[in-house]
C-alpha cells in the first residue's frame, strides 16, 4: 500500500526499514536523522521530518501518523 503525504508518496514498509535502531520516544527530527543514516529515500526521510512535532512512542505510531490507522505495521517486525 502506498501513502500520499504531500507530494510525496511513502510505503509503510519503507518507513519501518528507515526506523531500524530507532530509540523511542523519539521526536521528527530524530526520526528523520536515523531514516538518512538509514539510506533511507529522501521522500521517507522528509515525510518522517515534516511529522507533527511531539513525541512518537514507537514505530507503530509513527506508522499510523504517516501512513493512517489501517497501515500500521504488525507486532514483532
């Protein structure tokens, strides 16, 4: 499933690749830090940067925050 955000279009398994060593609770701009680090393509990393600025608990929410509620990635992956 693709997502638009923006101009950009994201795929919630992109987005789960670019969060890989993540440590929550983490806020945008770190987000956005690990996922270019990450290699991740700049479309991921800017839509993890233009996020709302507050706290993400986990790649779940940070999955529904990008992708919508019913993208949210599964348990244990």
């Amino acid at each position: 499933m693709l997502t638009s955000i923006g101009r950009s279009v994201v795929e919630p398994l992109a987005v789960q690749c670019a969060l890989w060593g993540v440590t929550f609770p983490a806020h945008p701009d770190a987000l956005a830090a690990v996922a270019i680090d990450n290699g991740a393509e700049p479309a991921v990393a800017r839509a993890l940067a233009a996020l709302p600025e507050r706290s993400y608990e986990g790649p779940n929410q940070v999955c529904m925050a990008l992708c919508g509620r019913h993208a949210a990635m599964e348990p244990g992956l």
